[in-house]
C-alpha cells in the first residue's frame, strides 16, 4: 500500500491538500488531528478580549447592534476605558475571531457595505 504524509504548521492545509490528494490517487484518508488532541489535550487559544467584550455587548438582553467601527470602537471604549480600540484593528479581529464569536457566545457578525460606507452588524444568534 502506499503511504502519502503531510507535515505542516497548523493552519496550513494539511487536512484540505491529503482529503484531495487521497481521492485523486484512489488512496484512503487519514487525520492525525483527532489522535493528537486526544493525546496532548486540545489547544486552546487564550480568550480575546475584544470577543469578550462583545459577548457583553450582545446577548440575550441586548441581541442586536449595528453601526460603524468607529462606532463600536467608542461603545467598546466606554465599556473598558483601560483599553484603546482603533476601528481596522475591530474589524480584522472580528474577521478572523467571527467563528470563534459564535460557537462559544452565540454572537453572528456581519461586515456589509451602505451608501455612507462599511457598517457592521452583531446579532446575537439563541441556535449554537
């Protein structure tokens, strides 16, 4: 039999790249992912304030806001003045923090464009 193995960094595609290799070469597929976790106990990255933060935001009592970044930047700031939050580094961290933002506080993001510009839009979801 033969054996294809893909060595990488996480994230890097491993798992996409051996699914399509497997089937173009008629191979069968294997992930090592599962075992790993089991073994080591899964990684886990340390919360993002800025998630946080969010989820107090919107939540069960409170489960819609929608506006600018540069209005969320000011509600956030007024929340934890310790903090300074500028609107890009918002919106690059809600994109990449969106799935993580739903499936552990139920919070759906959404980045849209209007006639005055970008807005975004935080819903809190009661389906996880």
């Amino acid at each position: 039999m033969k054996h294809l193995i893909l060595i990488g960094l996480p994230g890097s595609g491993k798992t996409t790249v051996g699914r399509l290799a497997a089937e173009r070469l008629g191979l069968p597929f294997s992930d090592c992912d599962t075992l790993i976790e089991v073994e080591t106990g899964r990684f886990k990255e340390p919360p993002n304030p800025l998630v946080g933060l969010v989820s107090r935001l919107v939540n069960e009592e409170n489960p819609s806001w929608s506006g600018t970044a540069t209005e969320l930047a000011q509600c956030l700031s007024e929340m934890d003045s310790s903090r300074s939050f500028t609107p890009n580094w918002i919106v690059r961290t809600l994109n990449v923090q969106q799935e993580n933002l739903l499936r552990d506080h139920g919070v759906r993001y959404v980045s849209y464009r209007t006639k005055e510009g970008k807005a975004l839009s935080l819903r809190w979801d009661s389906v996880r």
